[in-house]
C-alpha cells in the first residue's frame, strides 16, 4: 500500500527539482529526511557549506494553502534553513491549474526581508518581520542566480 501524501510529496519535489535544473540550478537534488532535523526537500547547491533550500508543498494542500498556512510553512522552512546551515531557504507551493511540468511557474514565497537580505539592500527597521513577498519559481531562481548562486542560463538548459 502506498503511503498518498508522501507520493504527492515525492511528485511535486522531482517536478521542482526538474524545473530547477533546466533553470541554473544542473545539481539541484532533493535532500534525504533528516528526522525532527529535516533540512529541506531540494537542494539547490548541494556540496556547499552554505548555500539554498526548498520547502517544497505539492497537491491540494498547498494548491488551497491560506495565508496563515503559508506562514506556519515558512517557519517551517526557516527551521529547516538553519537545520541546513544554508544561507536562503524558499517555499514552493504548488499552484492550482499548473501541473508539474510547469513547475517553475509554482509560487515562491519568502519573507521581505530575506529577498532584500539576498540582493544585499539595507531593510528597514519600519518592515514587519512577517511580510511576505510571491513571486513564481523561476523569478526567485532568476533572482538566485543574480545574486551568484546556480550557473547562467544558456539556450539549452532554458529550454
């Protein structure tokens, strides 16, 4: 007998991790359980001491997420980050009407001030620790790679 929610998991995680390799990311790989010390479900630059983590949330569940769902995921994935020892940690939800084949249009989310912590801007201390920004997959990779990680697109692998 299968075990369902992890399928679903398993699904969306190689989907995300597909997407990922096609978009600068040739090494992403999903990340073995770590127990209570789970370190994320994909890597996105495995062999690094430091470097980033997907929280990856697939099915119904992540296709109906609420706000205050998303948030409880975050901290899961900020848990995780630091499990990890990784510089970022994004969650990638599943959206509804985009299959896995389309993974890098999922949403990314992350807080405020970790998006502007990665492109090295000063936060101010005005903005609210639980502000969270969404942007797709393949902008948060686009931003990723703008900031060093992963490798530049060329032709082939953005196909």
């Amino acid at each position: 007998m299968t075990n369902k929610p992890k399928a679903i998991g398993t699904a969306a995680e190689s989907a995300v991790v597909k997407a990922a390799r096609r978009l600068g990311f040739p090494h992403a790989e999903r990340v073995v359980l770590h127990g209570n010390l789970d370190q994320g479900d994909v890597r996105l630059t495995p062999g690094l001491t430091a470097g980033v983590v997907l929280e990856v949330k697939g099915g119904n569940a992540a296709r109906d997420a609420s706000d205050l769902q998303i948030l409880s995921w975050l901290d899961e994935t900020e848990t995780e980050r630091r499990n990890a020892h990784a510089d970022v940690a994004i969650l990638v939800t599943q959206r509804r009407g985009v299959g896995p084949a389309r993974a890098e249009q999922w949403w990314a989310h992350m807080h405020v001030r970790q998006l502007l912590d990665l492109r090295a801007l000063h936060v101010s201390p005005a903005t609210a620790d639980d502000a969270v920004v969404r942007m797709t997959l393949a902008a948060a990779l686009a931003q990723l790679r703008a900031c060093g990680y992963g490798v530049p697109l060329t032709e082939r692998n953005a196909a």
